[in-house]
C-alpha cells in the first residue's frame, strides 16, 4: 500500500499551478480577437479618403487604358480598310492600264488598211460588190438570233 501512497504524492507534486486571473485574461483576449475578427474596428476618416481616392484613381485609370484601347483599335481598323481599298484601287488602275494599252494598240491599227477591212467584214458583216456571204446557223435555233440567209451586193 506504500507504493499507492507514493504515486499519489508524486502526481500532486509534478502537478501544474493554474493562476486563475491568467488564465481570465487569455480567454478574454481571445474573445477579443474573435470579434474583431467579426466586426472590424472603425478605419480613421483619413484612411477611409485614402481608399475612396485610391477606388477613383483605379476607376479612372481604367477608364482611360479602355478610351485608349478603343481608339486603338478603331485606328487599326480604319488603317485595314484604307488598306484593302488601296488594293482595290491599285487593281482597277492596272486593269484601265491594260485597257488603255489595248485601245492605244488598236488606234495604232486603224491606219491599217487590211486591219480596217478584217473588221468591217467581222462585225459589220460588209462585203465587196459581186461577193456572197455565208452565215452559218448554230445547231440551237434560239443561239441564231438576227444572223440568217445570205447577203449579195453592196
């Protein structure tokens, strides 16, 4: 029975001292903390105008990055247009280019005799007096149009 009597002692010895207003405090700034954590504590007015100019400058910087990036973009845009209707315009000048060497050749040519008389024959349908003239209908009856018989004189 010694031996219980001596682990009893022993425990009580080795056992701990609560201070009872220690232990008050920590709880209380604990339930302190907590609520702040819930309910933060006002912020001075200071603060508060440094976060509403803070909110206004971010708002307004932003607002005008956007203006800037819609202008931008606009300006790209408009460039792109100008840039396809200078294509279109640099083709039609090289198609009326074309045309107008075409018609210079052609001008050329109507100081020739023989190239006057070729297309007197072939589009005008002329021919010399005493000449007869063959024109041959196409297989289609409505591809033959105003071409039909023969023509003598004149």
């Amino acid at each position: 029975m010694k031996s219980k009597k001596n682990r009893g002692a022993s425990a009580f010895e080795e056992a701990e001292v609560i201070d009872f207003e220690q232990a008050r405090r920590e709880r209380r700034e604990k339930r302190r903390q907590k609520l702040e954590k819930l309910n933060p504590p006002e912020p001075d007015p200071q603060e508060l105008k440094r976060n509403a100019k803070r909110r206004r400058f971010v708002v307004f910087s932003t607002a005008v990055i956007l203006f800037l990036g819609a202008v931008i973009v606009s300006a790209g845009i408009k460039l792109w247009n100008l840039h396809l209707e200078k294509q279109e315009v640099l083709a039609q000048i090289e198609a009326l280019t074309q045309r107008q060497a075409e018609l210079e050749n052609e001008l050329l040519q109507l100081d020739d005799d023989e190239y006057i008389e070729q297309k007197a024959r072939s589009e005008l349908h002329m021919i010399f007096p005493g000449e007869t003239m063959y024109v041959v209908l196409p297989d289609n009856p409505d591809a033959a149009g105003d071409e039909g018989g023969e023509t003598e004189g004149n």
